[in-house]
C-alpha cells in the first residue's frame, strides 16, 4: 500500500465506506442459495477433479442458508440431499 497514490489508498477507503450495489431481497438470497445447491448437485455428480469447486459451493450455501437465518442442521440437510453421499443413519 505504500507504493499507492494518495488519491488511490482514499477511492479505496471510499469503495469499502460506500459499497456497489444494494441491499438484497429475502427472495433473491433464497434463489441463490436453491441455484447454489443444484451447482453442487451437479458437481457431485460430475466426474473429474472438482474438489476446490464442491467447497467454494458448499462454503457458499453455507453462508447463504446463515443468511436465511435457517438452522445449521437443515443446511446440513439441503446439502446432503444434493449430494451423491448416501444421508447419515439410512444404512
């Protein structure tokens, strides 16, 4: 940051005070976290190395569901539903 113009570290400072966008919906947060889970239904699925994208996907539906405000155990659900692993305690 040091190598930084002055007017560069303050537009910088500014983009973090006043960030793009807008505020989103409930409705809006619960389609992305729906597409989020059929992403990670199709990467299960998929063959080939997909490691680091199941878990940038799975981290995503994480927060997503945080979000929502639903409850650790039910994200958990969501996400296991969509998977290829067989559920906990069906065997």
């Amino acid at each position: 940051m040091k190598d930084m113009p002055a007017n560069a570290i303050r537009d910088a400072v500014e983009s973090y005070r006043r960030p793009p966008g807008k505020m989103r919906s409930q409705q809006e947060i619960l389609a992305r976290y729906n597409q989020a889970l059929m992403s990670y239904r199709e990467l299960c699925f998929s063959s080939g190395d997909v490691h680091q994208q199941k878990l940038s996907t799975y981290a995503e539906i994480k927060v997503l569901g945080w979000v929502l405000g639903k409850p650790e155990k039910d994200i958990i659900k969501d996400v296991s539903e969509n998977s290829n692993r067989m559920p906990f305690g069906t065997f």
